[in-house]
C-alpha cells in the first residue's frame, strides 16, 4: 500500500492522482479465521487494527452488513473529550484522548484531530456545582478540565449569548482545552487501510445471521449472507444491533437502542471557534471545516430501530440553539439524520468477556462513543487477544449488572455525547 507523504502527495498531483490504489483489500471470506469481528463501525475496526499491531494476530476478519463506517461512526457529531466524572471512565476516555492526538501519524491517514476546546455551559446552581464537581475528579485524575465565568467564556466562543434575561441564562462554563473533533469517515477509512496493510480482511455487504456453538457451549463461528465463516473467536461490536446479534448466541443484553439525531446547517465562513454543549438545554454545536454548522440533538424518548428520529425533538434543539447563539436565528438546515444507539442502564459502555468462551461484545457506548473509538479498539484487542480484560476495561465487564458495581455515568452527567 502507498504510503502517503509529502512527496508521495506532490508527486500524485503531477500524474492527475492515478497513482494511490485501493485504499484498502476487499477479498474473498476465508472459511475460517482466528478472530471475526461483527461491525465495520470505528470500534470494530480499530480492535481489528490494534489486535495486528499489538498482538501479532492478522487472521481476523471484519464483517459488516453494510458499508464501512455506514453505522454510528459515519453519523456522529464527532465530539472528542475525556470530562467524564468516575474514575473508570476518566481512564478510558482519557486513554483515547491521547491515542487521538497521535493518531494520524500512527495509521498514515489524516483523521483531521482538531482540539479546539469543549466547553461545557451552565445554568444554574444544579449545573455549576455538578461542572466544578467534575472539574475537580478530573484534575485528581490528571485531566485538564477548568472553570470559566460568562464573561471568559464569551471570550473563549464569541457567538455565546451571556445575557441575563434569556429563559436559560448562563452563569458559567467548564471548559476542557484538550477536547475536539475529528472527521469521522476518516476514522473508520484510516483504520480499515491501516488494519488491511497488516492482512486483516475487511468484508462488507456481509450480514451475520447467526452465531454457531459447538456441542460443549463455544463459539464455532459466524452464520453470514455469504456462508458460515469459522472462528476460533468472534467479538460483537455492532452498536445499535448488538443485542439482536447476541441473542443469536443466546446471551440477552442489558441494553435498548434508541434514535439519536443530528443536523447541519448552509456551509457559512468560520464563525465558531469551539465546541459547545448545554446538558441542560440539550443541545451541542461545533462547525465542521466544511463550514456547516454541526448541531446534534437528545434521544427519542422511546426505544426504536429507525434510523430517524421524531421531530419535534430536532425543534426543540433548535430553540435552545437560537436562544444561546441568536446570530444563528436566520440560518436555513440543510439536512438531518439518526442514528440508533446502544444504551445501557448505567450509561457506561460494556467491553467484556460473556458467559459464552470465545464470545466478546463491546457496545453500550449510546450517545457518546465515537470519542471513544481508539481507546476502546485499543483495550477490546487486549481483552480478545489474552481472554482477559485490559486492567482500563476491567470494570465495564457485563457481571457488573449481576453485582451492581455499576459505573453510573447517568446520574453523574444526565447525557454523555
Ligand atoms: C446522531 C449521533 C450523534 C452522535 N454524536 C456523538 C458525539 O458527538 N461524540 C461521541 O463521542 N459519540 C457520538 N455518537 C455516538 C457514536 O457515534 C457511537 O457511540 C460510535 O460511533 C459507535 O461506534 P461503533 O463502531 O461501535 O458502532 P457503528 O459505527 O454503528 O458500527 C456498528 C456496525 O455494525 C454493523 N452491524 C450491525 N449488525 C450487523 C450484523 N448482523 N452483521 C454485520 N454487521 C452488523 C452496522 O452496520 C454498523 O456498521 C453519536 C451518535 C449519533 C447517532
């Protein structure tokens, strides 16, 4: 595979670009292989990935229904922070910050990593005493997290509305520096070309029908659209369909998947400089290099498997948009999406070994795993690779809601994007 550098790029330009290839191997199913991963999202690929680079196992196998990258990772709002109050999550989120801030370099593909700041807004008591809880769990944590008056944070987004007689004014905001955004299509396609130069098959429009056990309980292999495909192990890490694929080995998930949207605007000039985010009001916003205005709205309020969500929620988001940014009052949207995410009772994901030996599922991410993907493909490799967890992964096993160790992010943050 061509490497891409300066003057590979300088020399493409001179021959009309006919010179990169496929960017990644679209092969033929094997009959069997070492591992299978069910989902081509972020997370399967980047485990695909990290099980070559760090464990030596290259006879893995990608399956997707779909296309790569056609689930949650390539209908996010790309929002990239590590704020999360328990220490459990602190450690893996903050584990894939820093593999974000090295990650283009590592997989030779430009996942356009952009830390312009998260800034988290309050308004009222509830919220401030909440953020400046945080903000000190996360600085015992070593996690940059910091608190900033209306006025700074005005100085930090200038769109901000900071007026007092608004129906949510805002009394603050807690801001961390190191927070960003990312181009998710680039993800799932640099980790797809980064996992395939290292021999791991990537195969998509492939569906998983089934998962095939063995008469003393273990995983055989995968059922699929195109034939059974053998496998010593098979990780799930399909998202929204993770407990449909699951039930096909039997094990019923602690999870229900819901329609989550997003929306952008007309592209306009750079006018916002960070990201914003309001638990509060619900709503979230950032501006893509394209120029659009990023917005991404709450889950539906009822379980579904729709990819699209109702829209009477895409209204209210929009109310709190224009009353937080009335300079946005005018702007027409240009299109809308959803997405359907996994979400569990304590809204903290599961990357876990399951009662079924040869089975591993990572999922439970709901509404804020896309920050999350290198850290999460990082450690679910380590748990598949050894058969057992990553001493990061340990506490997000799928016991825990038999022992009630939960790590609750639900009632820490009310919302997790
Ligand atoms: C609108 C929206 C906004 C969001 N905003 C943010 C944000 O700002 N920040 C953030 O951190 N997170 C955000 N998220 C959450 C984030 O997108 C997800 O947590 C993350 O992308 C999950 O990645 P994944 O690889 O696990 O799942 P996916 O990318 O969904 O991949 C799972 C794959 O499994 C495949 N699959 C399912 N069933 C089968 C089968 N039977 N056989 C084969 N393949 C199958 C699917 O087709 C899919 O491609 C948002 C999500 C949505 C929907």
């Amino acid at each position: 595979m061509r490497r891409f550098s300066a003057f590979a790029v300088a020399r493409e330009a001179f021959r009309n670009h006919s010179g990169w290839g496929e960017q990644w191997a679209s092969p033929e199913p094997r009959r069997h292989y070492d591992v299978v991963i069910v989902g081509a999202g972020g997370h399967g690929l980047a485990t695909a990935y990290y099980l070559a680079k760090e464990h030596g196992i290259t006879d893995v196998a990608v399956i997707e229904k779909g296309w790569l990258g056609g689930g949650n990772t390539g209908r996010n709002t790309t929002i990239i922070r590590s704020n999360y109050l328990y220490d459990e999550s602190a450690a893996i989120y903050d584990h894939a910050v820093k593999l974000w801030e090295g990650l283009s370099e590592d997989l030779n593909y430009n996942v356009m990593f952009s830390p312009r700041g998260c800034m988290m807004l309050s308004h009222n008591v509830h919220d401030q005493q909440v953020f400046k809880r945080h903000i000190h769990a996360n600085r015992l944590n070593g996690i940059d997290n910091e608190w900033l008056t209306p006025a700074e944070a005005k100085a930090f987004c200038p769109p901000l509305n900071i007026a007092a007689n608004v129906r949510y004014p805002i009394n603050g905001a807690a801001l961390q520096r190191r927070g960003g955004t990312a181009r998710h299509d680039a993800v799932a396609w640099g980790y797809a070309r980064a996992a395939s130069a290292r021999g791991v098959h990537v195969i998509q429009n492939c569906a998983v029908t089934g998962i095939r056990r063995g008469a003393d309980g273990a995983v055989q292999g995968v059922e699929t659209s195109r034939g059974f495909i053998g496998a010593k192990k098979v990780g799930v890490v399909a998202a929204g369909s993770t407990s449909v694929v699951m039930e096909m080995a039997g094990v019923r998930m602690p999870l229900e998947s819901y329609p989550l949207q997003a929306l952008v605007s007309e592209p306009v000039k750079p006018v916002f400089p960070c990201i914003v985010m309001s638990n509060t009001v619900h709503a979230y916003i950032s501006q893509s290099d394209k120029g659009e205005l990023v917005i991404g709205a709450g889950t539906d309020q009822y379980p579904s498997y729709s990819q699209a969500g109702s829209l009477h929620i895409l209204n209210h988001t929009l109310d709190a948009i224009c009353e937080m940014f009335p300079m946005f009052r005018r702007m027409r949207m240009l299109r809308s999406w959803g997405g359907i995410v996994d979400v569990t009772p304590d809204r903290s994901p599961i990357l876990s070994k399951t009662p079924v030996k040869g089975l591993y599922v990572n999922c439970g991410w709901g509404t804020g795993g896309f920050k999350a993907t290198p850290g999460s493909g990082n450690v679910f490799a380590h748990t598949i690779a050894r058969d057992e967890p990553h001493r990061i992964n340990a506490a997000f096993s799928l016991d825990r809601f038999v022992s009630g160790r939960f790590i609750d992010e639900a009632a820490a943050a009310a919302v997790a994007h």
